[in-house]
C-alpha cells in the first residue's frame, strides 16, 4: 500500500502473536487504535476499509461510523469458526463485507449481511509456469526423493511452537524413507537465525533453507508438505502439493482452542471442500509420532499422493475465475459514488 502511495500511520503486521503472546500484540494495538481514532476525529471520512484484523476494525468502525463513514470489511472475520455471537455487533457496524473463501458469502447473507464473494488475492492469480520454472532453477534445491517441503510459519512464536515437531517429524521421515531431500521455506530473512537456532545450528544433510520469494519454485519442486495451518494451505493446494497440516500450541492456548474453534475441520481445504482431504494436526499437543506415522504411509503411496493432489485441484477450482483487486475495488467504488 505504500508503494501504491498510501500513507502510513503505523504498521501491525510484522509478527503477529498467538497464545500468550497475543498479550503484548493486543497491548500493542490498543496504543495504535487509539492514534488512529485522534487521526479520525481531524478528518472528513468517507470510506473505512477494514483489511483482515477485526481485533483493530471493528473497534475502530464506531469511531467512523460516528463520522459518517462506510465500514466495508476485506477478509471476513472467521465468525464462522469462533465466536459466531460476535457477529451481532459486526452486522451493526458493516455497511458490507467482501469474502475470499468460496463458502463464506452464503454463510453471512445467511445471517443477514450484506456480502460479496470477491475471490482469493493469492489463489485467484494464475500461475506463470516459466517464471516458476526459472525460479526453481535458480535455488539450486537439493538432489533426493522423496522430496519435502517444511512450511513452519510466518511469525515468530509459530517457529518457535512448531520448528522443533516438525523437525522431529522430517528426521523420522529421513530414517524411513532413504534418500529424502527437504527444503525449509523461512517466510521472511528475520526469522532464518531462528530456524537454524531451532535446528542447532547446522543443517542437516540433504536439507536446504530457503525465503519466501522462491516459495513456488520449492512447491512445484516439492512432492509432499509439512505445513502450520493458515494460508499457506491453499498455496499448497495451487500447486497440487499433497500435505499434512500442523499447529502446535502452549497447553492454555490448546484448552482456549478446543472451546472457541466450532468448525469440524480446521485446514482450510478441509473447511471449504466440507471434508478431510488432509489430514490435519490442528490444533495439537503431543507426541510427533502421530503426525510421523501419517506423513510416511502417504509418502509411501503414490496412489494417496495421486488422489491428494487431485482433491485439492477441486478444492481450488471452487474459487472460479474472479480478480480479488478488481472486484473489491468495483464494490468500494460504489460507496464512494455520492461522496
């Protein structure tokens, strides 16, 4: 947004907290909010776009709606996994809210919103094979079969929480399965120290870490993912990457979890394809041999890997053809057209 020359008040979204670090994150966004209501309250206001983050908007949206603004929230809150009760005041205070999941629509025009399906920022993009391709080539990935990729987070307390299970996890797969190559994908450079932290140092053999920017060459390179859960998901399921989703948490954060979290499934193709195509460890406090014993027999199985890729095809084929930018553009405009 900087770039498109927004100016920015603030930045939140660095590294986000989960469990009790959430503590210091929801510390840190009362003193950002209350800046942004003093930067309200000098201004003409005429539209409040709401992107993700319902902790920080929909605290903020009396304060414009107070000062005649639209309230248009892009990315629905996930009311339809927790807390559903706290959707009555969002109703009160959305003029609309533009979906990027597929089922997402039905479930707030159910309920009485105002909603528009508008497609996924990330899913919806078509995939440039030669500049996958190229970018493969270019990160010298290591040699091996089978061939896995380590998806363990984008902030720092999911590296923290999960990098140690995950790497028990790929060594049990090392040992069964002779011959495994592994590429690590560190979701930002900050957090490459503290992946290595968590591998003690050095690299195992046959193991490469790579950033962010060559996420699509690992993944078509890649045969088999072990991922945390979240959006990452479906850039697995993009490219027909057959995964196992994990999402390790602190013994308060699990027992908070299983009270909040409604939804039978948990892993995003789980959830919109209404069934479990991945197996999924989400949340989870235990052993790793669960997760171990699951990822080898599909390793093992071109057939499930085959079938797999397949289930997340269709699951991505549910997003249709839709522009995420044009369209949530199209649907703000229209609350600007009087202004």
């Amino acid at each position: 947004m900087a770039a498109a020359g927004a100016t920015l008040m603030a930045s939140t979204a660095e590294d986000g907290g989960m469990g009790l670090g959430g503590l210091a994150r929801a510390r840190m966004l009362y003193r950002e909010r209350a800046a942004m209501k003093r930067w309200m309250a000098d201004r003409r206001l005429l539209l409040h776009v709401g992107v993700d983050s319902p902790s920080a908007n929909v605290r903020l949206a009396p304060v414009s709606k107070a000062a005649g603004a639209h309230y248009v929230q892009f990315v629905a809150p996930q009311y339809w996994a927790w807390a559903p009760w706290r959707l009555r005041k969002f109703k009160k205070l959305a003029s609309e809210v533009l979906c990027i999941l597929p089922f997402e629509e039905k479930w707030f025009t159910d309920r009485g919103m105002k909603a528009r399906f508008v497609g996924h920022p990330v899913v919806n993009v078509p995939l440039d094979q030669e500049r996958i391709a190229a970018e493969r080539a270019a990160l010298e990935l290591p040699d091996g079969h089978p061939r896995v990729v380590i998806l363990p987070g984008s902030r720092t307390a999911e590296i923290r929480s999960n990098m140690a299970l995950l790497t028990k996890v790929h060594e049990g797969l090392t040992q069964r399965h002779p011959g495994l190559a592994a590429v690590i994908v560190a979701a930002k450079p900050e957090l490459l120290p503290l992946i290595r932290e968590t591998l003690g140092g050095a690299l195992p053999e046959n193991v490469r870490v790579v950033q962010q920017d060559g996420l699509q060459g690992c993944l078509d390179w890649a045969e088999f993912a072990l991922c945390t859960s979240g959006t990452i998901s479906l850039d697995l399921a993009r490219q027909r990457v057959p995964m196992v989703g994990v999402y390790h948490l602190d013994w308060v954060s699990m027992t908070g979890s299983k009270v909040m979290i409604k939804t039978e499934h948990r892993l995003l193709p789980n959830i919109i394809a209404t069934r479990r195509i991945v197996p999924e460890f989400v949340p989870y406090r235990g052993s790793h041999e669960p997760i171990l014993q699951i990822a080898s027999e599909i390793l093992g199985s071109k057939e499930r890997l085959a079938r797999m890729g397949e289930a997340l095809g269709a699951v991505i084929d549910t997003f249709g053809s839709h522009d995420a930018g044009a369209e949530a553009g199209e649907a703000l405009e229209a609350y600007l057209g009087d202004a």
